[in-house]
C-alpha cells in the first residue's frame, strides 16, 4: 500500500519518504488526503484547543 506525505517545507505532496521526516506531515492513504494537509492539520489543532478550554 503507497503512503503519501504533505512535505511542510515545499508544499509538495510526496509519494512514500523521500524527505526528511521532520519535514513531513502523514503518512496519509491518498494523494488528495495528503494535499487537504494543512487544512486536516489546523482543524486538528482546533480541535484539540476546544479540549483544553
């Protein structure tokens, strides 16, 4: 099965590691997953700010 990354450096989307991994977001299970990343990310972090309050 491919994993697909959200590379945060280069806004590219990336098929498998071929970054560095602190430069990655994911791994996500589609192209189109990983490409909706900062959106995902941020509603993430929404989320787990409404948590805390």
């Amino acid at each position: 099965m491919t994993e697909w990354f959200y590379n945060i450096k280069t806004g590219e989307v990336e098929e498998g590691r071929q970054s560095l991994a602190s430069d990655l977001d994911g791994p996500f299970a589609s192209r189109e997953e990983a490409a909706k990343a900062p959106e995902i990310i941020a509603e993430r972090s929404r989320q787990w700010e409404s948590e805390d309050d």
